[in-house]
C-alpha cells in the first residue's frame, strides 16, 4: 500500500507520517535540468566561503533556504561575518532576509521580499 493510501486510511504510526514527509517531491524525479524562472536552493553555511555561492544563487535570480546550524555551532563570530556579507548583497540586488527558525534563514533575490510579523 502506498504511504498516501496509509494516510487516508488513518494510519496511526509516526513513522508513517515522517517516512510521507521526507518522500516530498521526490515522486517526480530529480528535476534540476528542467527550466524554472527561479528556485529554491537549500544550502548550508558551513564555512565563510560557503557566501559566495549564497551571493552566486541570489545574483542568478534564485532564493536561498540557508541551513546556518553548522556555523552557528562552529563559530558565531564567523556566523555574524557570513550573514553581514551575504546583507550586502541582498542590499545591492534589493533582495531581502528573514530567519524563519533557529537554525534556517530564507534569503531572496532582487525585487522578492518577505512578508514579515
């Protein structure tokens, strides 16, 4: 039975939902070849360098979703640095940033912004 049969039965088990939940988009395939307009490129701060390729994506017109927990954890001084470079960009191309939760920040490119509270 397939996991969406398991959950419109009412499938109790946990497992059930979170082996649902990381199966998202993965029905359709790796579709990176595929023309977009824009997307959504996860990537993790890992290191200052690891800006570049944020500033890379924004400038070719792509959002960000920024896994900033392996800096974070390494050092927050070099978080602060990161997240001031990548600011500068998002100030030139009038972009925009916003933490969505402790560990993931969404960064946009030219003319997107963020609804915020």
């Amino acid at each position: 039975m397939s996991i969406l049969g398991k959950l419109k039965m009412g499938g109790s088990s946990g497992a059930d939902i979170e082996e649902y939940l990381n199966t998202l988009g993965l029905e359709e395939g790796d579709l990176l070849e595929e023309h977009a307009d824009m997307w959504v490129r996860p990537l993790a701060l890992e290191d200052v360098v690891d800006v570049e390729r944020v500033n890379d994506e924004l400038k070719k017109g792509n959002m960000v979703l920024l896994n900033i927990e392996p800096l974070y954890k390494k050092n927050t001084i070099k978080l602060r640095q990161a997240v001031s470079e990548i600011k500068g960009t998002i100030h030139d191309i009038n972009g925009d940033i916003a933490r969505l939760s402790d560990t993931k920040v969404l960064v946009t490119p030219a003319n997107v912004k963020i609804a915020k509270k």
